[in-house]
C-alpha cells in the first residue's frame, strides 16, 4: 500500500484546513518545495499536492509552486485543484506532474474525464470528495446531489487510473478514516483507491490493510505528519510496499471496524 504525503498550497504556503473550511487554515511551513524534499528524503513513493486556491477559483493557481515541486524531487507527483479543462490538465502533465486529479468535471461534464482517459492513460484520477456521502465539488464549496458510490460506479468504464476518496467530515481532524464510506465504495468500483482524510496513527493505517484486498491501494497524510502524530518512516515499514507482511498481525476486533 502507497503512503503518500500531501502537500496543500494556499497563497504559495504550506497549509492544512480543518474539514475543507478555507477560513480554518493553519500554515505548517512557509517552503512548500523544503517539504517536498523532506518527504522524499524520508522515502515517500509519491507526493500529493493539492491547489487549495485553484480549486476555489476553478483554475490552477499555484503552478509555479508545483513546477518547483516536481524539479526538486525524482519521486512521482500527482496534482489535483481547480482543473476543469483539457487545457489546465495538459499544462500541468507538461510540468512532469504525473498525474493530475479532477473532482467537479466528474461531475458536471463526465464526458470530459473519459476523452481525457483516452488522451493521457493512466495519469487521470478522480477525487471523490464526499460530505454525508454526498459529493462536493468547487473546492468543497458546493455539494452534488449523486452518491460518491454512484459516481464511482459511473466512472469503471473511463479508464480512470484511481479514485482519490476524501470524507470531508474526517479531513484535517486526526479523527481516523471512514471505513464503512471506504468499504461500501470499494465494493461499488473495481477501480484502484486511495484513501484520504482524518488518518491519525500507525493503528489508522494498518486498519487500512483489512481494505487492501478490496482494492484500496494507498493512503494520503497530511496533518498527521506534520504535527508528529505520525512518522513517515513509520509509516512506510507498517503498511508500506517493504513491510514485513509475514508476520501476523492481531490487533482487536475495534481497529478494523
């Protein structure tokens, strides 16, 4: 299973929002490419950068940033925020950013996700952000009336590389993963996913491993990192892909519910 460190540009700072509210901001550091290097250094597979700005204004904002992102580390970086168009996605994909992630386009033009599958294959993710298992698009900002499990469904025929599933409710809380919302969208896709939002403890993640069968292939962490809850050489040696998986693990009933 990938873990994966985002990285969450507001006004060219590093940031992490409490449930996906802007005016609940806190600034972890003001080097947003420092923190590139400091995940790659550590053993980061990939980095997961998010345009906060971009995904306000429905266009990427944050571009320099992430162009300096993607020259200071040989490790893969995938980009979501603010991309609604043909245009926006092949601007950053000719950054080197290896894969770009789209959220609201899924919704309102779905058509556009599949051409843009067709076009770039296998650099094209969904996020699926849900709040009350509805989803929410324009940053967060707006919530659709479709399921994520519906929409989910909707999107196994495009060719969409994974699904990015964030329940928003747990975003920046340190409150653990959905299970149930992963579980139940697992069950809906055969499409890869990767889970994000409210990881708080190794114990978070190795309950995660009980969704890898199911097709939950990584984890995205952010806030836990930078506040220490969470060390990403840990991490990596608990659920990552050098970890000892023959040794066998018990850990109660409660930490894969």
């Amino acid at each position: 299973m990938d873990v994966i460190p985002a990285i969450d540009l507001l006004e060219g700072r590093c940031v992490r929002l409490y449930q996906g509210d802007y005016a609940q901001s806190e600034t972890f550091d003001e080097n947003p490419i420092a923190v590139a290097r400091k995940w790659a250094n550590q053993g980061a597979s990939r980095l997961h950068v998010v345009d906060l700005d971009g995904a306000k204004a429905g266009h990427p904002v944050n571009q320099h940033s992430i162009e300096a992102i993607v020259r200071a580390v040989d490790i893969p970086v995938q980009v979501g925020g603010g991309l609604r168009s043909r245009q926006s996605v092949a601007h950053l994909l000719a950054l080197g950013v290896q894969r770009v992630i789209l959220g609201t386009v899924a919704v309102e033009h779905p058509d556009l996700i599949a051409s843009l599958c067709q076009e770039f294959p296998n650099q094209i993710v969904v996020g699926i952000d849900a709040r009350n298992g509805r989803v929410a698009t324009r940053g967060w900002l707006e919530t659709a009336e479709i399921l994520a499990t519906d929409l989910a469904q909707q999107i196994t025929q495009a060719g969409v590389a994974a699904i990015i599933y964030t329940d928003i409710h747990r975003d920046g809380t340190l409150q653990g993963p959905n299970m149930d919302a992963l579980r139940e969208l697992a069950n809906a896709s055969t499409i890869p996913i990767i889970a994000s939002g409210g990881v708080s403890s190794t114990v978070d993640l190795l309950s995660l491993l009980a969704l890898e069968p199911l097709g939950v292939t990584g984890v995205i962490i952010g806030r836990a990192l930078y506040t220490g809850d969470i060390a990403l050489k840990e991490a990596l040696q608990a659920i990552g892909p050098g970890r000892i998986q023959d040794i066998p693990l018990d850990f109660g009933t409660s930490t894969f519910a």
